[in-house]
C-alpha cells in the first residue's frame, strides 16, 4: 500500500503536527506501506528531496509561492506533483489541514482521501490561505474521511460542517513508553516550556510566573526549550529576574526532548490559544511529569485536572504561579500527579495503538473506496 502524506513542513521544523509524524510514519513503513511525504519549505532552497527514517520527503517552496502570490511557481509546482504522482502511484492521500498543500492538490481523482485536523476551523485560520474556507469545504465535503486529533477539534469541524459526522473519528497522537523515568527531583526545582516561541504558546506568563514562584523557592529555574519570532522579546524579558532564573535553550531534537522533560520538575504548558491537541502534555506524561497548563481546546484531553496535572485559568500568571507553588509545597502530591500522568498516558495514548488505527483507517479506506473518486474541485 502507498500513502502519499502531504503536511505543511515536517522534520527537522518541530512542532506538534511534525513529532507525531515523525514517530508514527516509520512504524507504518515497517507495515508494509509505503510512504512518500510532501511537504513546504519558505526559502526555495532547501534541498528538494531528502530521506528522513527510511521515507523519501519532497521539500517544495508551497508556502512562499502562495506568500508571493507567484503563479510561475505555483504552475511549476502542481507540475511538479504531477510527476510525483505518476512516478510514486499512491493508493490514498493524506492531507494534513491547516496546510496549502490542498492549494496544490485538488485535481486528485480515483483515490481515497483522508483529512487529518490538526486544529480548530473556527480560530487560527492560516494567513497564507486566503479562500481557504471554500476549498476547505470543498475538501471536507469530498474527503473519503475525516480524522481529528482530538475530540475538541472534531466537534468544531462537526459543528460547522455537520456532514461529515458520519465519515469521522479522532485518533490520538501517541508516545511510546520506552523506559521507566526516573523520580521527579525538587533539588533545584526546574521548570520547563518546550514550544514554538510565538506569542500563542503564552511563554511570556511562565517567566513572569517563574518571578513570582521564586519569592518563595529562591533556586527556581525556568528553562526554555524551542526558537521562534518571540526569541528576543523572551530574552529581554527574561533578563529583569537574577541570572540564572530563566534559560532560553533554543531547538531540542526530537530525540532529545524526553531526556530534558525528565530533567524537570514540572512542565508548562501556558498557552492562550485553543491548542488542537498536547504533544508536551503526553511526553511531560510518559515522563511522568505533572503539566501546568491551561487545558485551552485539546489541551483538556492531554491533561486530566487533578490526576494528571492542573488545570489554571488562561492568560493569568497568578494562577499559574499559583499551581506550581501548590506542587513545590507538596513534592508528594506532584509526584503521584507525574505516576498518575504517566499511566493515563500509557493507556489513552499509547504509539502502537495510534499506528493500528490509522494502518487499519489506511486499509479499509483503500479497500473500500469505489474506483472513481471525486475531486475535491467538483
């Protein structure tokens, strides 16, 4: 069986959407399906195929075509496409919403198509997608099936687009559990954000909460792992508390990310955007680390107030500052929070059962799919 998977970037860019990917698509190769990723870049430099984890990545310039409303581009990429296509023959295409890679492939016909949302319709539209509500709809309407990575972001595609109830489902990303961590240490307290540095993650509330925390634990650290526009802001704004209370790490390889949250001692999660699901949750989780977090959108799912972590109110430093002082003041309910997290995680998000589910989704879809599919332009 072969899946084109067509995302807005993919590895080495880092994000939620990215890791999922980059965790789940190599144990489906060892499933006997064959995989051909396509996938953005902005510069129209980087190298144009690649191979990451065994599977060929097409890199083309989608994202600054449509930026620059460059038609040549556009045309020499859809052309592009086509030749992919016809060389690679896909039995089924996964799309990855929001991206523009649907801009770029909607003449598809006589295959499946699934549809994976990785975000709310209603908030946080793409500013590279002008019409995209259109083409959207269009898609949604098409697709052979409709996959939400949480239950928050297919009620809000279901609340607008009631057609699809039918022809959808929620499949978790997932983590593998690989060794047992080890036990939550307070000596310093260390504090961690691991995010995209834009101003919808709320990183500027947990330096300011890591200010707060410090008047009662003076050794209190806040580390900073991630890079993105907010970088110079959160530096400046980090360099009003003493030296050394926050630390600004810059990216973290993928492979490295569980080892730095089990150098923690509680993760934070502040955003003030309705986030479509909680990578850092379930990986604070599997490490057994409790997650402060708003609980914005999917964020509730990943985290479960009181028994995997707490809940605060958005966009409030008080309460952040408050919920960490609540676990630093008793070590003993924040570790039971991580051993509680992590055996939640192992049961609701667990790698081997994401991977059975879309290897199964793949092959029924293909099996079942009438031989002339429409297109998403009809």
């Amino acid at each position: 069986m072969r899946i084109s998977y067509l995302t807005h970037q993919f590895y080495p860019d880092i994000g939620g959407m990215e890791v999922s990917a980059l965790r789940t698509l190599p144990l489906l190769r060892q499933r006997d399906v064959e995989i051909l990723v396509v996938c953005g870049c902005w510069d129209g430099v980087s190298p144009q195929e690649t191979v990451v984890s065994g599977m060929t990545v097409v890199r083309l310039p989608m994202l600054s075509a449509l930026a620059n409303a460059d038609l040549r581009g556009i045309k020499s990429i859809r052309a592009k496409l086509q030749k992919l296509e016809n060389d690679f023959h896909s039995d089924l295409f996964h799309y990855n919403v929001g991206t523009p890679a649907l801009l770029f492939f909607q003449s598809r016909q006589d295959k499946p198509t699934l549809i994976t949302l990785h975000g709310t319709l209603t908030t946080g539209r793409s500013k590279l997608t002008g019409g995209m509500d259109t083409l959207l709809s269009k898609s949604l309407h098409n697709a052979t099936w409709i996959n939400g990575v949480s239950k928050y972001v297919l009620a809000d595609a279901r609340s607008i687009h009631p057609d699809i109830t039918d022809k959808s489902t929620v499949i978790y990303h997932g983590i593998e559990s690989e060794k047992s961590p080890s036990e939550i240490s307070f000596d310093p307290p260390i504090l961690l954000c691991l995010s995209r540095l834009v101003e919808e993650k709320g990183i500027e509330l947990a330096i300011d909460a890591v200010g707060l925390v410090r008047k009662d634990f003076p050794d209190c650290r806040l580390l900073i792992a991630g890079d993105g526009p907010l970088r110079a802001e959160l530096e400046i704004q980090a360099r009003k508390l003493p030296p050394g209370a926050v630390q600004l790490l810059g990216l973290v390889p993928p492979e490295e990310t569980l080892s730095l949250i089990e150098q923690s001692s509680i993760v934070l999660v502040p955003s003030i955007m309705d986030e479509g699901f909680g990578q850092v949750a379930i990986e604070a989780a599997i490490m057994a680390r409790p997650t402060v977090t708003t609980g914005a959108g999917g964020l509730s799912e990943a985290v479960e107030h009181e028994k995997s972590g707490l809940l605060v109110e958005r966009d409030s430093v008080e309460a952040l500052a408050s919920a960490v002082l609540r676990l630093l003041k008793d070590p003993d309910s924040a570790r039971a929070l991580g051993v509680q997290a992590r055996l939640r995680c192992q049961d609701k998000f667990d790698l081997s059962a994401t991977v059975d589910q879309y290897e199964s989704l793949y092959r029924r879809l293909v099996a079942e799919t009438a031989p002339c599919h429409p297109s998403i332009n009809n």
